[in-house]
C-alpha cells in the first residue's frame, strides 16, 4: 500500500493535496471528502444503511489531525470529525474520484436533491 509522502491543505481553495510514494498525486475536494467520510454516521454499519449527505457545496476543512502512522481525521467546519481517513482509504477514493463523484451526483438526482 503506498504511503503519502506530502499532505496539503488548501483551505481557500478546500482542496486536500496528496501524494504518495508511489508518485500518485490527488486533489480531492472538501465536498467530496465529506460526503464519502468513512464514519459510522455516513456509510452506516452494512450497505444498506449508507447515507446520503446533501447540502455540502460549500463545506471547508478546518483542521486535520495524525491518527498513528496510518491515518488522518478531517474536521470539516460543518462540525463533522468524526470519520477516520486511513491512508489506503484516501488512496482509493483518489483513484476512484470520478467514478465515484458522479455516482453520488446520479444519487442526488434520482432522490431529488441538489448539492
């Protein structure tokens, strides 16, 4: 599993810059991080139980704070902190971003909310 060798937060731009050792460099929006938080509170203890954050356009990233070697927590200014980033984690919604960012969109449509 690769390793981030540099963390960056952009808080202007709510953008949280990664990249690994590998060479994979990602840009993954507030917004984004936010709506697929791996908390208890939004992915639910099995599939079915997944929820669907809404109203989070114009979320930012307040803090972040080392959890060991092999994560992170993001506090978003929403109040929400409670989700634990494990470096693989980020690795896999980085790699997956667009796929997974225009499944939450057909998402939000098929419910009939908007960002």
């Amino acid at each position: 599993m690769p390793l981030p060798t540099e963390i960056h937060l952009r808080r202007a731009e709510k953008i949280l810059e990664i990249t690994f050792d590998d060479g994979k460099r990602f840009r993954l929006p507030a917004e984004y991080l936010r709506v697929e938080s791996p908390s208890a509170e939004v992915q639910g203890h099995s599939p079915e139980q997944r929820q669907l954050v809404t109203g989070r356009k114009d979320v930012g990233i307040i803090g972040l704070e080392p959890v060991g070697n092999y994560a992170v927590r993001l506090k978003f200014d929403d109040l929400h902190e409670t989700g634990i980033y494990s470096w693989e984690y980020l690795y896999l919604l980085g790699q997956q971003q667009k796929e997974r960012w225009a499944n939450y969109l057909l998402r939000l449509a098929e419910q009939g909310f908007v960002r």
